[in-house]
C-alpha cells in the first residue's frame, strides 16, 4: 500500500514538472519585462548618460504624455483615421469576395492562393515594392498614367499628406485582405445549405438569403475580425515605416500623416530620442488607450447582440 500511495504521489508531480518550462519561459519573456518596462517608465532613465543616473520621478513622463505630448495625440489619431478608413474596407471586401469565390468552388483554390500570397510576404518586401511603384520620378503609376493621358505630370504620392496616407491604406488593404478572406470562407463552410435553399424556395432572392442568412450566422466572425482588427490597427508600424525607408525625411513624413502611435513609441525611445523611459510611458499610454477601445467596442458589439 505504502509503494502504491508512493508511486500515486510521484505520478502527480510529472504534469506540474513537464509545465514548469513554459512557467519560467513566460515568467522571463513576458512577466518580467512588463513589471520592469513599467518600472522604468516611471523614471528619467536616458540609454546615453546610463542606467545607473537614472531617477525615479513618479508619473511625471504620464502627465506630460497625456496633457503637453501634442505628437502623441498626433499619432493617435492617425492610428484611428486608418483604421476607421481600412477596417470596412477590409470587412466588407472580405466578406464579399469569401462569398464569391464560395461559389466558385472548383477554382477557388486558385484565388484563394493568389488572395493570400501578400499576406505571407514579408513587411519590408511589400514596402520597398510600393515605394517604387509610387516614386514620384521612376514609378510604374505614374508612368501607366502619364502613357495613358489620364495625367501630364507624374504625382507626388509620397510627398504630400493626404496621398501618402491612401498609399499606406492601399497597401494594408492589399497586405490583409486574403487573411480576411479565410477567415470569411472558414465561417462560410459552417452555414448548412439546407436553409439557403429553404428561403430559395420561398421565395428569397440572393440579395436576401446574403442579408437575412449569411451575415446573421458570420456575426461571431465579424466580431472577431473587427476586435483583433482594432488591436492590430494600434501595432500598425511596419507598413507607414517601410514605405518611407527610403525617403530622407522625418519620422511619420510628409506632415506627419503617417505617424502612427507604434512609430511615435519608436522614435521616442530608439530613434531620435533615448529616453527610455518616456518611451516606456509611451508604451502603456497606448496600452491603456487600445484597453479603453476595446471594451468600448465590445460593449457596443454585446449590447447589439442582445438587443437582437
């Protein structure tokens, strides 16, 4: 009995032991840095004069953020003027096109691949691509639109704030919209066909079986894409960065219009400043903004839900 109650105990520590890896891996990488990232934005600390002058100074770096900081609400809404122009954009087209190709089953495999492909690319690939096609002197675009007549002169798209802005928002379009297209087909699978064709016999026309039937039962979906869509659209960095790369100009050029509030995090804290920990208030400045958000957004969404 005593081997029995032995062996049992022994048993019962091997799960515990097999989960203490991933434990101390998420302790070092995600735990720590967070206390400690938040611990040095309540501090002076600058990267040049060192950590051990660094003082501790409260939430100064927070009350400056958020009440003398006219670049971060700069930032801020930018992130929200893409995201409220790309988002539909994304939903939308998503949905139609998984609607489409949906019927088109023995080719969709094929559209499906194209649609994607931008996806995998790589951020800095896509970048230098369109930096390229809409160079104001070499560009492909200006070219085919000077050729065809349609322009006499070639366009500036990255100089000036309110092209460069639609270029940024083309090319997320063009980046995700093959993401949002699984997503939709995935969901799409899920409908039984018994009850399109129920309301087909009824009656209902297409227009009506996609409005009453289709949309109602990709609503789960919907919610999903817009929420991870609003917390992405707060990480947007790679594709405003990339894209002006290769232009002598200042973070988030021509007139700020591309400065997100991930590339104000980055220029304050690696790029043309080094006080790591203002940059680091920054960082939870825009944590606590993307919380605010989202369980705005959620609440809404949950109300309609139950209002319907």
């Amino acid at each position: 009995m005593k081997k029995a109650n032995l062996s049992s105990k022994s048993l019962k520590k091997w799960p515990y032991i097999f989960l203490l890896p991933y434990f101390i891996f998420y302790f070092m990488f995600f735990i720590f840095p967070t206390i400690y990232s938040f611990l040095i934005s309540l501090t002076d600390w600058d990267s040049v004069v060192g950590a051990a002058n660094r003082n501790f100074v409260g939430f100064v770096n927070y009350v400056k953020l958020f009440t003398r900081d006219k670049l971060f609400y700069k930032s801020l809404s930018n992130t929200f003027m893409f995201m409220i122009i790309y988002i539909p954009i994304l939903i939308l087209g998503g949905l139609l096109l998984a609607v489409l190709l949906y019927k088109l089953k023995k080719t969709s495999r094929l559209f499906q691949t194209i649609n994607v492909l931008p996806y995998i690319t790589t951020p800095v690939a896509i970048g230098i691509i369109f930096s390229f096609l809409f160079d104001w002197s070499t560009g492909i675009i200006n070219n085919i639109l000077i050729q065809t007549g349609i322009l006499e002169e070639g366009i500036n798209w990255l100089g000036s704030g309110t092209t460069a802005r639609l270029v940024v928002i083309l090319l997320i379009v063009w980046k995700n919209l093959g993401y949002y297209l699984l997503i939709y087909l995935a969901g799409l699978s899920t409908i039984p066909e018994d009850i399109s064709e129920a309301a087909m016999v009824d009656g209902a026309n297409k227009f009506q079986v996609f409005w009453r039937i289709t949309v109602p039962y990709l609503k789960p979906i919907t919610i999903f894409l817009v929420l991870t869509s609003i917390i992405s659209g707060f990480q947007l960095f790679d594709e405003p960065y990339l894209l002006f790369s290769n232009i002598n100009s200042s973070v988030g050029e021509p007139e700020r219009s591309c400065l997100t509030s991930m590339i104000y995090f980055f220029d304050q804290t690696f790029k043309s400043s080094t006080r790591l920990g203002y940059g680091a208030a920054v960082s939870y400045g825009i944590f606590v903004i993307v919380l605010i958000v989202s369980m705005i957004v959620s609440k809404i969404v949950n109300k309609k839900g139950a209002d319907a």
